[in-house]
C-alpha cells in the first residue's frame, strides 16, 4: 500500500498504485518513497531486467538518495491553498541531480523525464500520466533557479555525500585536495570595452525602466554608446589611440555616475552599480579647483577581483590561468596496494570508489592557502575528516600544517621556496623531537640552550666554530663570549619538513595526488 503526504497532512491512499490527485487544497505535492508497494509496479519488467536496474545507477538513486533529499528545504519556497499543485517534489529535486550527473541540456533530460523508464524507476514514478511524467521547461527552470539562488545545491551535495560515503563504506582516511579553474561563458574584455560595455548597458536599461530620465541625457553618450556601430567602434581603437580612448570613456562614466547620484530610483539599478564599482576599481578621483577630476589607475594598480565582464559580475581574474571562477575539490582516494583483495571483474582490477568530499566554488581570484582549513572542517562537521590529505605547496603553509593537526588532519604538501645552495642547511644540525639543537653538523654538543616563546638559541664554543670550515656557510653567529644559533619554532619545522621531502617515505605517498 502506498501512502501520499503534504505539508497539510493530507493522505490519500491509493491501491492502484497510481497518484494524480491530492486535495484541491493542498498545492504542495511530495510523495512517501519509504513506504513499500501492495503490488508491485515493476513486476513487468521480469527477474533479469529487473536486476539489472536494481544493480545500475537507478537502483542506488531510488534506494539511498531519494528519500533523503532535502524537499523540506524547498517546500517554503511554494505556498499551500494557493495556486496549481507543484510538480512532486522529490521528482524534482532528483531531476535537477540526474540533468547535472549525467550532463545533460534541459531537453535532453525533460525527454528522459518523459519517456526513459530507467529514469522513472530511479524517481519512483509508477503512473505513465502526463502529470507525473511530464515537466514543462519552465518549470524545470524555475526549480533550478530556486535551489541555485537559496544555496540548496550545497546542502544537496552534503547530504548525497554522506548517503554515498555509507552505502559504499568509504574509506575517508586519505584524502587529497586541489583547485580547478572554470572559465565563464562571456567575452575577455580590454579596458575601454569594459567602460564601454557597462555604459551601454546603464543606458539600456536606463531607457527601459526611467524613458523620461533617458530623454535628458546628453545626446553624444546616446551617439557614442548606444548606436549599432558603436559596439565595433570600441573593439577596433589602434594602439596609438588608445590612451586617448580611455581618457574618453572614463570621463564618459564618470560624468554618467555624477548626474544621476542624486536620484535614488536610478542610483538602486544594478547597471549603475556597475559603473559605480568600474569608476572605483579602474580609476583615482582627485579634488581640484574646478571640482573633482578623474585619472586612470595603473594597469598593476587595477585589482584581481575587478569587473571583468558586465555579463558576469562575479567572475574575477586571475594572474596565472584568465578569468573565471575556481572550484576546489577535496576527494577521497586509495592507494592500490591496498585494495588488491578487491575482487576483479572480466577487465581485471576494480579500484576502490573515490568519493568527493567537498566542493566550493570561489572566485578566480581567491588564493589556494585560504580553502584547506574550510574544507578540512566541513569534512570534519559530516564525520569525513581524513587522516592524511594531499595538497600542493599553495596548502602547505606552516599555519595551515599546524591548525590542520590540532584538527587531527596530517597535510602532505611541499614547502613554499628553496633552500640557499651556498648556505648550511638547519637541517644539518641534529635536534630533538621539540626542536632542540643536540649537535651541530661537525657533531659538537651545544654549550647551552635557551627556548623562550617560539625562539631558540643554541651557544657553541668559540674554538669549536672559529676553526670550523663550514664557519663561512653556517648560520651559528659570533658572539661576545659564545657562537650563537638562533632560530624560530616556525623555521626549523619548516626546515624538518623540507628535509623529508627529500626522503623515499614522503615521495611515496605524495605520487598519489597527481591522480
């Protein structure tokens, strides 16, 4: 027997296995798919092919993921007693996972909806109605738009982790973590096309929402920005005179942003935004004695999380791989050794599954060392805390080694820099496991230690170093009674770590984060 609930604790049941119709009252439409089928309303497609979709990726969305989809995060969002009755929404939520999972156009996956029956095994759909098969693009569209705009995508992420990391019993001990570049879907813009192409989206918009405002405004920004030629006009400016050119389009914007500043209806628009935040980060605005003047900044002076394109407001630069986004990426990985029990298929070898266990989307312009502590404690707020994590030497910063510990995470990452060929490396000198220097690299036993806060100080004996010759090369410093060595806590666990970088052991398990 299947049960049908909503938010207004509406039940209908239905032995017919079908469900097209709730109570006219109730517009919120979510089905029970915990509760078990009196008939069996796959039976027709008999015991091998039956199998063969309980074992495919249908059977795991139906039996782990759908269920636990957040659809009590989304029903707010929709309003009981009013309006058509939504789309069922646990079909929903899943449509918009299986459109992206499988990479797919909203055509291809409204044709999927309608027509796949593996799709409708892994949503659960038992009727072959239009109703519960069928979804209209813009419904789709609006959906996504909701989970995309109220951040549900992170939360629906999390929660099909965590389900996947438990059926498949993963093993979350060795993790490794990197960022990938994403390049946004819009035109790379010079300086001048930038102050262009904001301008005339002002005064488009300008003209759409304020026409009595837009029939004041100075006849040559209409002639220079907004004519059919005025686009081309911008992409084709000769070198020489380009200088001059964007003199011209900054003054132009500049002179835009200060006769409508006082008008709080246009100073709200998102275009005059724009060019607000376009006259801050390209140019410098100085008083002077006929009022206030505006001068381009240097290119270096422009920042890396400027406006790039008008297009895509958030996209960032950055100096290495463009404009864009980045995501970073933290997965699971094993090693092959320790998965050779495994049984194997007909292929051979079946490798262990690699979960990924964080994602965030930054911008382009965000640095690496910022995102290994956030990822490690949103691993570690799901129970995905891994023992080891692999990283590049963007992660590695002392900071980020040490917090990572008292997390209980070891990074394996490569120090920042090099050592100095034409000086004696700390590492050299013998230490303790707290940091305190036993012998010097000749073997002599230090006279004295001292370690106050998070600095040390070694004293050698004058003979001993005077006549040493390493003395040139050495970091232990003349004295008035001693040869002093002097060192913080932060360079010689600097100095250990670039040290075992050298060693078989740590090469051994940093090969795994080229994978």
């Amino acid at each position: 027997m299947l049960f049908s609930s909503c938010n207004t604790s509406c039940n209908i049941v239905d032995f017919t296995c079908n469900i097209n119709t709730l109570q006219e009252k109730c517009m919120i439409h979510t089905k029970d798919h915990k509760t078990g089928y009196l008939f069996d309303p796959w039976d027709h497609l008999g015991p091998k092919r039956r199998k063969l979709m309980e074992q495919s990726w249908a059977g795991l969305f139906r039996e782990h993921i759908l269920q636990e989809l957040p659809v009590n995060k989304i029903a707010p969002y929709f309003t009981e007693g009013f309006g058509r009755p939504t789309k069922e929404l646990y079909m929903a939520l899943g449509v918009i996972i299986l459109q992206q999972s499988l990479d797919l156009t909203d055509d291809e996956t409204l044709c999927q909806l309608a027509f796949s029956e593996q799709w409708h095994y892994a949503l659960d759909i038992t009727s072959v109605s239009d109703d519960a098969t069928y979804m209209s693009p813009k419904t789709l569209w609006n959906m996504r738009k909701i989970v995309t705009d109220n951040e549900l995508d992170s939360i629906i992420f999390n929660q099909t982790t965590d389900t996947l990391a438990r059926v498949f019993n993963v093993n979350i001990s060795k993790q490794r973590l990197d960022s990938v570049h994403i390049r946004s879907n819009m035109r790379s813009l010079g300086r001048i096309r930038i102050f262009a192409v904001t301008i005339h989206k002002f005064l488009v918009n300008l003209k759409r929402h304020h026409k009595e405002f837009f029939e004041t405004t100075n006849e040559r920004f209409i002639d220079r920005y907004l004519t059919k030629d005025a686009s081309g006009c911008f992409s084709m400016v000769k070198p020489s005179e380009s200088a001059k050119t964007l003199e011209t389009v900054s003054s132009d914007l500049f002179e835009l942003v200060q006769v409508f500043k006082n008008n709080t209806d246009i100073v709200s628009m998102n275009s005059y935004k724009l060019m607000e935040r376009v006259l801050k980060e390209q140019c410098i605005i100085t008083q002077t004695d006929n009022g206030k003047a505006v001068t381009l900044k240097k290119p270096k002076d422009v920042p890396s999380d400027s406006l790039q394109n008008p297009s895509d407001p958030y996209a960032t630069y950055d100096g290495h791989k463009g404009q864009g986004y980045q995501i970073q990426l933290m997965e699971t990985y094993a090693e092959k050794e320790e998965t050779d029990d495994e049984p194997e298929s007909d292929s051979g070898f079946v490798p262990a599954l690699n979960l990924i266990t964080h994602v965030e989307v930054q911008t382009a312009c965000e640095n690496d060392a910022n995102a290994l502590i956030p990822a490690i404690e949103s691993a570690e707020e799901r129970n995905l805390l891994p023992d080891k994590l692999l990283a590049d030497s963007l992660y590695g910063s002392d900071d980020n080694y040490e917090t990572a510990k008292e997390l209980g995470t070891e990074v394996i990452a490569p120090t920042m820099g090099s050592q100095k060929e034409d000086v004696t490396p700390l590492s050299d000198f013998t230490f303790s496991k707290k940091g305190k220097v036993i012998s010097c690299p000749k073997g002599h036993a230090p006279v004295s230690t001292k370690h106050k806060k998070n600095r040390h100080t070694a004293a050698f004996k004058i003979d001993h170093c005077s006549n040493c010759p390493k003395r040139d090369t050495c970091p232990v410093k003349a004295g008035k009674n001693y040869y002093y060595l002097r060192y913080e806590d932060k360079t010689w666990r600097i100095v250990m770590r670039r040290a075992h970088e050298k060693t078989d052991e740590f090469k051994d398990k940093y090969r795994w984060r080229a994978a």
